[in-house]
C-alpha cells in the first residue's frame, strides 16, 4: 500500500492518505509499533497534489486540492 501527502504528526507519528480503490483514507502510523490507524476519509476531492500541512496547534491535517 502506498501513501501521499506524508507529515509527522505532533506525536512524532506518521500520517498520511491511500487510496482503496473507492475513496481516500487518512491513517496515522505509529513508527515505533508499526501498528496504524485509520483516521477517517478525505472527503469529497475529485484530485490533490499530495500537499499536506499538520497544524499541532490545533491537531488538524490541512490537504490541497478540488471537487472540481
């Protein structure tokens, strides 16, 4: 499985998306354990360039992309 838009989260985790064939899944690896966790889905994007920001401000993933 393959992932775009890679950030370290503010717990150092890996977070990143995948697509599974009919949307596209933000998880969060834990890179001590190996163990990963799906987070919830992407939305609503027709594409993205795999441009992400993590704001640890307030715990949120930033994604860039369009519905159109």
């Amino acid at each position: 499985m393959g992932g775009t838009g890679l950030q370290l989260s503010p717990s150092g985790n890996a977070v990143y998306a995948y697509w599974t064939g009919t949307e596209e899944v933000l998880t969060e690896l834990d890179l001590t354990t190996g163990e990963s966790s799906d987070l919830g889905v992407v939305g609503d994007l027709m594409w993205w360039s795999g441009q992400t920001v993590v704001d640890p401000t307030n715990d949120t993933i930033l994604i860039w992309g369009s519905t159109d």
